[in-house]
C-alpha cells in the first residue's frame, strides 16, 4: 500500500520527519560509531536544522531524482519554502545548481521554453516550433546550453541539487537491510494496517561490526547496482575489470554471502563468453547449490571424469527432489556418453521412485473472471465436501506457527529494525543450524503429541506479520479443522520437510483442501486447460499421498452451443 492523500490525511501534518527521525535514531544508536567520516558530518548538519528545514530535506529525500525546481516545491505544513531551504544551502546538505539539460528539459513548460526563445532571439528557434523539435535544437546547439543559467537567473528559477543521497543511501541500508524500501512501511504500521512481531534491535546483535565492513556493504551494493544497470542496458563486460573491483573473501556471513553472488553472476558471464575455466574458477570460490551446479554443468564439458566427482558431491548438496532430479539427469547424460556409473546408481542414491498421481478429470462452466481453481472448490463443497481454497496458507501456516518463536529468536545478524516479516537468515543454509537446539526441542515436543505451542500463537499471534502464516486465508475454523485432523506423524513429516529448505518447499503446495463428510483431509492441486503438472507440484502430492489422499484434478470447459 503506497502513501496516499487518503491515508497520509490520518497522521499528523509531519508524520514523514517523525518517521525519518525513528530511523534516524534507530540506526545511530546501533552504528553511529562505525559511521563513515563524510556520513557523520552531514548527521551533524541535519541535526543542526529547523525543524521546517529538516521537513523539506525528508520531503526532497523521499522523491525521485536529486534535481528540484524551488518555485514547483509546495508543502503546506512547510510554508515558505525558499525560507526552509536557506539551512540547507547553507549546510551544503542541498545545494543550488543547474541540472542536466535532460532533466532541466523535462521539468520547464512549452510556455517557459517560448519566453527563453524571445529572449534568447536566435533565428533557427520559432514559437511555433513542438516541444520536442526545440528539444532537438537544444541538444545540436551547445552555444544556446551556455545561455540558459543567465536566462533562468533572468526568470528567477532556482534549481536545488540532493548533496547527501549518501547519508540516506546509508541509513537504508543499515535499517532496511536495503538501499530500496522507502519510508512507507512507517505509514503502514502508524494506520495499525500492519503490526510486527517484536524482537530487541541492539548493538551487538547488529549485522556490521566495523567500519571496514559497513564500508564493504556500500562497496558491493555500488557494484551489484553497476551490474544491473551494466546488464539492463546490454553493455559489454570485461570481466577483468569488475573481478579487480571485487573486495577479498569475507568473515562477516552476510557480506560473504554477497560477494559470492556477484561471482556467481561474473561465473555465468564467463560462461557465455566462453571462458569455461575463469568460469569454474569463480564457482569452485562459491558455496551452495547453484555455483557447484554450475561447476558440474562445465566438467561435463571439458572434464567428464571431473564431472563425476563434482556430481557426487552435488548429490550430497541436493537438499530437495529438484535438486536430486538435477543431479540425475546430469549423471545420465554422462552415462549416455562415458558409462561414468552403473545404469539407475543415481536413482538408487535418493531412492528415486517414478511417481504419478491419481488423476480426477472434471467438466465445468466457466465463469467469467473466475478463477478455475475457486470454480472447482465450489464443485466440490456442492458434493458435500468442506472445501477450502487455500494454495500454499495451510502447510506454510502450520509451519510459521509451529516455530513462530524460534522464527523470532534474537539471532545476532538478522533483525534490522521493527517490520520484519522473518529473519534476514530465513531462507538461507544456515537458518536451521543457528537455531538447531531450539528446533530440536520443539519436534520433541511435537512428536509427544503436544500441539498447544500451534493453538497458543493462533491466538497470541493473531493478524502479526509473518512472512509463513496467511491470516486472511488461514483462518479460525479452517486452522481448527486442521489442527484436529492431522496426525503428530503427519506434522513431524511436514516441519522436517520444510527445514530440509524453506525457500523451496513454501511453495508449489496443492490448491484446495478438502474435508469429507466424516472428517477426513484430501489435498487438490487444480489444473485448468492447457495446464500442467509442475515437478516441485508432484513432489508434493508424491509426499502427502503417504498420510492422505493427493490427487490432480483436471478441469475443461462445458461446451455451450
């Protein structure tokens, strides 16, 4: 939900500084001391404003761009705008300069650009020209360019410039764990729309320990925002020039993480240039799936004997059937070639067995605007069943509920400030292994048949923000049914299976459950016409159809005439 007239109107005229202020203080009470030189000194000047002042820099700050017209500045809290921004000036937190002929041409109206023609009186410029024709002539006539800042001291247009973007860039970063949220979640949790999960933010569970490695953070995110532009815009890569920019390897988990995904990225361009062993080199720096993946994918290339090696290691890395039928069908591409391993050796590895659900084929009207998969839940309830359309709420709800506390656990490193929906950590390797005693405990706790802790947050938690719990979709009678339901061997199965991955195992669930008549559970993956089954989706029936019925239910179209 974006700030709007309409909620804005529901806070107090200077909601956003307020807002800017919590951030502000947050952040210096947990890194102030680590806080770059050039950082500090613009805290400084901020903290030495007015307080109008201090609600036009916020105001500036939460807009696009760096470059602002003045006259086209109107806060009504703020009043006199030229007044508010004399501080700034004068702290050089903004300061007055014309922008890019690009952006200064885009902010002045057709009307301004026909009184700089008569002023300027150039022969080739004519009223009658479009704005876009003027916009070419700007551009070919450099002359006219050096006119314009004498022109607009002329009209008494004032142009104000962002000279501490830095600072901001900062403080998003040390607050949001990004440099890309902006302060609208303030908004959002001042309505009441939203209400988080309380966690202490300290200063020594924060997620940078030192000057050099918050100055390492800024580095790699000026990097990763150069690939993206680099990548977006088709320029060509030298890979020698961004591997030179790449800071060393990383004790700080978070930073290593990143820079490990930048050589992930650097390793898949050397790929597609062709640079097979930079490419290996770069991925053997990494660790995980994807760059001993990658590694695999090249041997298989140039090293098939290589390749096997590194196969069995990634089978040892394969943490889910995706992963495992990966493994598999780089090991039989080997075969087909090599004869690397004895045929089905692979399969045998992860007792891989073929696998095909029970299949319901339905014929429906359509309804216009629909969804199919709501249009077969209906189909279902008018048979008696109690039928629920809830996709991946129900497992992934039982799960964040289940660990709601130990998701929340004041783990050093991975709560950057009060609106979290989950730990920094949730989907990374390591999540587990931080917390394993807490986890241990509680599928002790589980497996004596004890679901209270389940009962317990549904009630205490109740409408808390959790990135695993739907509360819209998994509501009071739909938890209860399942909470009565399912087996303690049914939810060991599923909370063990979740931790094996949280990433991938949140999604690809079937899309309805189903209730019988004497209670018992049946899950539904729906698929309209046209549509497949998705692997990740058969793994997931393949593992429900050892506790409860799991099929497939293919649905056409009735035929009007």
């Amino acid at each position: 939900m974006a700030e709007t007239p309409a909620t804005t109107a529901l806070l107090p005229s200077d909601y956003y500084l307020q807002n800017f202020e919590k951030m502000l203080a947050s952040v210096a009470e947990r890194y102030l001391d680590i806080f770059p030189a050039e950082q500090q000194g613009a805290l400084q000047c901020y903290r030495s404003l007015p307080d109008k002042s201090k609600m036009l820099l916020v105001r500036l700050l939460s807009r696009k761009g760096e470059w602002f017209r003045l006259d086209k500045q109107h806060y009504s809290e703020i009043g006199d705008i030229a007044d508010a921004a004399q501080p700034l000036l004068h702290t050089e937190l903004l300061q007055q300069t014309l922008p890019p002929l690009e952006i200064w041409f885009s902010a002045v109206t057709l009307a301004e650009l026909k009184t700089l023609l008569h002023d300027i009186n150039d022969p080739q410029l004519s009223p009658w020209h479009s704005k876009q024709q003027l916009w070419q002539l700007l551009q070919a006539t450099p002359e006219l360019q050096t006119q314009l800042p004498q022109w607009q001291q002329q009209q008494g247009l004032v142009w104000l410039q962002l000279n501490c973007q830095p600072l901001l860039d900062l403080l998003l970063l040390l607050y949001f764990g990004n440099r890309y949220q902006d302060l609208s979640q303030f908004v959002l949790s001042d309505l009441g729309l939203q209400r988080f999960e309380g966690y202490p933010l300290t200063r020594e569970g924060r997620t940078y320990q030192s000057s050099i490695e918050l100055q390492t953070a800024l580095s790699l995110a000026a990097l990763a925002d150069n690939w993206e532009q680099t990548t977006q815009q088709k320029e060509p890569i030298v890979l020698a020039d961004w591997l030179a920019q790449l800071p060393a390897p990383q004790d700080n988990p978070l930073l290593e993480r990143r820079r490990q995904k930048l050589l992930l990225r650097l390793g898949r361009e050397a790929e597609r240039q062709q640079q097979l062993a930079l490419a290996m080199s770069l991925y053997q720096q990494c660790h995980g799936w994807d760059a001993a993946e990658r590694l695999c994918r090249c041997l298989e290339k140039v090293n098939p004997p290589q390749a096997l090696a590194a196969l069995t290691s990634l089978a040892q890395q394969a943490q889910n059937e995706t992963q495992q039928q990966t493994v598999v069908r780089i090991g039989n591409r080997l075969n087909r070639r090599f004869t690397v391993a004895e045929p089905g050796a692979l399969q045998a590895l992860f007792d891989i067995k073929p696998y095909k659900p029970d299949e319901i084929h339905l014929e429906l009207a359509q309804v216009p605007e629909m969804r199919v998969e709501r249009l077969t839940a209906d189909y279902f309830a008018a048979q008696g069943y109690d039928a629920w359309f809830s996709e991946n709420s129900v497992l992934c709800g039982l799960f964040g509920l289940a660990f709601w506390d130990i998701i929340f656990a004041p783990v050093a490193g991975v709560f950057d400030n009060p609106y979290q929906r989950a730990p920094r950590d949730m989907y990374q390797p390591d999540f587990v292994a931080r917390r394993q005693t807490l986890i241990t405990q509680r599928m002790a706790q589980l497996a004596s048949g004890d679901k209270h802790i389940l009962q317990q947050h549904f009630v205490c938690k109740q409408g808390l923000v959790n990135d695993w719990v739907n509360w819209q979709v998994f509501t009071e009678p739909l938890f209860k049914r399942c909470i009565t339901t399912f087996s303690t061997e049914f939810l060991l199965a599923l909370f063990q299976r979740i931790l094996r991955d949280p990433q991938h195992y949140r999604s690809g669930h079937p899309d309805l459950l189903l209730f019988t008549t004497d209670g018992q559970p049946q899950f539904v993956e729906v698929k309209g016409p046209g549509d497949k089954l998705a692997d990740h989706q058969s793994h997931w029936l393949h593992f429900l159809t050892d506790f409860y019925p799991a099929k497939v239910c293919y649905v056409s179209w009735e035929h009007t005439k």
